[in-house]
C-alpha cells in the first residue's frame, strides 16, 4: 500500500491535515473502502498488507546497498539511480524517447541524465512529512518502495509480478533495474503478467474524464442478481491483457452464461434428489434397455474428458479463459442433453456422467472465484415457499399425466384438452414469476428458478 506520496501529502495539505497524523487517516479511510470493495467483488484477501510508512527503515537500507553497488548516486535534493549503470535497462520492451517529459514532477537539473529516477526525496518542507536517513529528511522515491517491500518479504527472486499496462513503463521498468542492481542479479522476477485497460462507452476509465463508476455504485445499482458472480464472468470472457470494454449488456450477457450454468446445476440437482427420494436405483428396468441406456452416459464421460484435456491447455496458454468458459458452456449443453434424455426415458440411466459434470464445472468456477446460487436456501421462509411450488407442479403434473393418458384412450377427449390447456396456463403464470416448469413422460415435477435479471 502506497500511504505517502505527493498527491496524498497535496490532498492532506488542503484539507489542512498534513501531519503524519492526518495523512495515516486518510490513508486508513481509503484502504479500508478498498477492502470492502475487493470482499464485494469475492476477493480473497492478501495474507500481507505492506504499507510504505511502516517500512522506511527496510527502503533506506535498500537504497544504501544500491549506493554502495555503484548503481546510485547522491544529490542536494536526494538520492538518484544511474541508468547509464544497467546495462539491460529496459526489459520489457521498448521504451519512450527522452523528451522535457520524460521524468515528470522530479528536478532534472540535479539528474546526470533524464532516465534517472528518484530513490530517496529530500524535502525541505516543514510542513511535509519526512523521515531521518543518510541523506538527510525526506521520502522513498515511488518505484523503489515496491522493490524493497517485496525483497523484505520474498527476498531477492520473485515468481509472478503483475500489474497494469500502464505501469509496464515507467514504474516495472524500473523496478526490475533498482532490483536487480541491489541484487547484482539479472534474475529477479521469472514472469510478468499485465492487465489490458478498462473502458467505458468506448473511453479508457479515468476519474479526469468522468466516465467511471465505482465498484460500490456498480454493486449497490443490483445490475444483476448475482453482481460480483458476473463481473468476474464479465472480465473472464476477454483475456486478461486485452482491453474491457464495459457496458450493460455485457454484464447481462455475464449474467445470462451465469444463469445457464446455474439452471443446469439445478435442474440436475433435482432430477438426482427426485430419483432418491423415490428410491430407485442409478440403472434399473429391462436389460435391453439398460444396455442402451449407457451410451448417451458414455458419450458424455468422453466428452467431459476431452474439455478437461482442452481447459488445461487453454489455461497453460496465458490464461484463456473466453476459450475456458466457451469449453465449460458446450459441456453444460451436452450434460443438458443427456438429463433430457434422462427425463424421457423415464429416467433409466446411469446418473455418474451428471455427477462427473456438476462436480467439474463447480471446481472450475470456484477457482474463477465465482459463487454460484445453487441449492442455497437462504431462510425458512424460502425453503417453505419451494416446497409449496414443489406441491404445485407435482399436482399440475399429476393432472396433465391424467389427461394425457385419456386422450390416448380417446376417453372424453375434449375435457381433457381443456384441462391440458389449464395445464399450459399454469406452466405460463409460473413462469411470469420466475418458476419454468419442465414436462417430462411421468409426474416428476420438475422445475427450477430463471435466475438471470
């Protein structure tokens, strides 16, 4: 966490509030509204928070090893680093002309040359926060913070750094240069992993711009049912280094591919506790059609195989999850296959393929981190309420497989066409509220929620 820097020490100042005191409040305020916002959005929580001003002692001892290696030198206004000194500058790709801007908001003059960036700040400021070192009062430059809180926890070799495209240059860049020279190292991180932008009505988000909005408004405006399940999905649909484009409609799509995944697990969660609660066994009836009824499942074991095979390597492929969560939507519309096939073959069939499936699915979306509402019974009075529309369509059911079997007999067909039409407009109403109905061959009832928003 960077809690000191030259426009919080600004806002400080004009709030009149610029001691150590004022700026640690404010500090404290904005840290605590970004945890709240990353647990709305389910995510998990850092198990090290590392804030800037509690490590001061750690980022002067990182500076003076950088001194004494050559790679630094020292000012009247401070401490710089000498690029001209690392030879490999520039790892991550080409970078800028040197131009008047090329070191925006530090003193040049004091610089051998315009690459040079700041380690250490003196400031002269009575009014600014300052701490004691070597080179006299003053504060950590902003790149070398992350290189020395890191080093004091992971020391001097990371696995995976990440951040924004827009920190590629100059902020990593010069990460990677203060590190390695500290570290007299060409080998401080293995793999760098940066994010594309988000933009909003076709605009990159900027607070300048006025086209942003705030995690808090986006899940406090309810988009969705599910907001935080869908904008994980919303983000997971682009890879990660590309550009989002956020709207509304793509938070609707997220939400209706949320919604697919959603029924299914239902649907099939209910289809399972149906057969249990009537007692029959995962394959029963005739011989003949036992045999046969292995083939729809063995279809479906062989497909979940190949999109287990062909998630692994989209996964290795720098993380394509759009192809992921394509792979993931196929195999739900093959299991949807195989449960209707279930349903009208009087459910004679083997139910481990559905198992297989449902269990894959929730172990790829928990490690997306997205919580599907799936068998959640949130209070007594919803538990109560499903079991009066599970009566319902049980008795619509039941009335329909009467009338059904009259009209194959040809037993007073037009009474039964009428109560087959009634049948319809309850199925109809139900669903104007959210219930779907699903009809199968016998008086099973099966229904689920429609989710989606």
């Amino acid at each position: 966490m960077t809690d000191i820097d030259d426009k919080i020490i600004q806002r400080c100042i004009d709030q009149g509030q610029s001691s150590h005191q004022g700026i640690n409040a404010l500090t404290k305020k904005y840290e605590t509204e970004f945890f709240n916002d990353m647990k709305k959005l389910n995510v998990m929580s850092p198990n090290v928070v590392l804030r800037v001003t509690e490590h001061i002692p750690a980022i002067i001892q990182y500076i003076e090893q950088i001194i004494n290696n050559k790679f630094a030198y020292i000012t009247d206004d401070g401490v710089y680093f000498d690029v001209s000194k690392c030879k490999k500058y520039g790892k991550l790709g080409p970078i800028p002309t040197v131009n008047d801007d090329f070191s925006s908001g530090e003193h040049t003059h004091f610089k051998k040359n315009p690459r040079d960036f700041v380690l250490w700040k003196r400031i002269s400021n009575q009014n600014e926060p300052a701490w004691a070192s070597p080179w006299g009062n003053g504060r950590p430059g902003w790149h070398i913070e992350c290189s020395a809180m890191t080093h004091s926890y992971f020391g001097p070799h990371m696995n995976i750094h990440s951040g924004g495209i827009d920190l590629k240059f100059p902020h990593h860049t010069n990460e990677i240069a203060q590190s390695e020279a500290h570290n007299n190292s060409d080998s401080w991180v293995d793999t760098w992993l940066h994010t594309g932008h988000l933009y909003i009505e076709g605009r990159k988000m900027s607070k300048s711009l006025k086209n942003f909005i705030s995690i808090s408004e986006y899940y406090n405006a309810k988009i969705t049912s599910n907001p935080s399940a869908d904008f994980r999905l919303f983000c997971l649909q682009s890879r990660y280094s590309h550009n989002v484009y956020y709207t509304v409609d793509r938070i609707h799509d997220a939400a209706k591919y949320r919604s697919k995944i959603e029924n299914y697990l239902q649907l099939t969660e209910q289809l399972v506790s149906h057969i249990e609660a009537n007692k029959r066994d995962l394959v029963y009836g005739a011989a003949e059609s036992v045999a046969h009824s292995y083939l729809p499942g063995k279809k479906l074991t062989k497909s979940l195989n190949e999109v287990k095979v062909k998630v692994d390597a989209a996964l290795r492929s720098d993380f394509d999850t759009p192809t992921v969560l394509d792979l993931l939507s196929n195999l739900v519309g093959d299991a949807q296959q195989y449960r209707l096939y279930l349903t009208s073959n009087s459910l004679v069939g083997p139910l481990e393929p559905l198992h297989a499936v449902t269990t894959y699915i929730l172990y790829i979306f928990d490690i997306f981190g997205i919580d599907l509402k799936v068998g959640q019974q949130e209070s007594r009075e919803q538990a109560q309420q499903d079991e009066i529309v599970t009566d319902l369509i049980k008795f619509r059911s039941s009335i329909r497989q009467i009338a059904l079997g009259s009209i194959k007999n040809n037993e007073t067909t037009e009474i039964c066409k009428n109560i087959m039409k009634k049948c319809d407009e309850v199925r109809d109403q139900l669903k104007q509220n959210h219930v779907v109905v699903e009809d199968t061959k016998d008086s099973s009832g099966l229904w689920r929620y429609n989710s989606s928003k």
